[in-house]
C-alpha cells in the first residue's frame, strides 16, 4: 500500500502554502494541478482535499509525484480536510492516508 500524509486541519502559518483541490480530478485537471503545485515555493504545502467528490488516476498520480518531488527537495506535502470522496477514490487506486506523525513528518 502507498501512503500520502494528512493532517486533519492544518492550520494557516508562515511558510505554509495551501492549494485547493477541485471536487471533480479527472485526467483533464491533472495539467492544472500539477502546474499548481509546481508553482508553490513554501516548505510545506497543505493539499486541501475538503471539497472532492471523485479522484481519478492521473491527478492521484499527479499528488504522489508531488509527495516524492517535494521530499526530495526537503520540502512537505499534507494532505488536510480529507473528504470521503477523496479518501474513497485514493483507496480504490491503492492508496492510503497515514496521519503526519506516523509518516515520520
């Protein structure tokens, strides 16, 4: 199984930056997102996933590259206001949500 961290409710902070997910991420958003979090420049950036009712492949994919991409630059990405529909559709790609401590974050 595949994790991706999340905090509950990450709350605003210098350094924090946060980017709003759509509540439909099909493979036509996958661009957009992807161009999204490569334009943040914080060390941790909060993936507000509050509002998704469907997660498609692609932008599920676009979330995990981010995940490494931003590790390896000793940089975070959290996932915070997980919605079932977001927690549903990672599950059934094969990913899970592990809270923050647990990941070693």
């Amino acid at each position: 199984m595949v994790f991706l961290a999340f905090d509950m409710m990450l709350p605003p902070r210098d350094g924090v930056e946060t980017v709003v997910l759509e509540s439909v991420l099909l493979s036509g958003q996958a661009g957009g997102l992807a161009e999204r979090l490569q334009a943040t420049t914080g060390r941790l950036v909060a993936v507000d996933g509050g509002a998704v009712e469907r997660l498609g492949g692609l932008c599920l994919q676009v979330l995990l590259s981010a995940d490494l991409s931003f590790q390896a630059a000793g940089r975070a990405l959290r996932i915070c206001r997980p919605s079932e529909g977001l927690r549903e559709g990672m599950l059934l790609l094969g990913v899970s949500l592990r809270p923050a401590e647990e990941a070693g974050a």
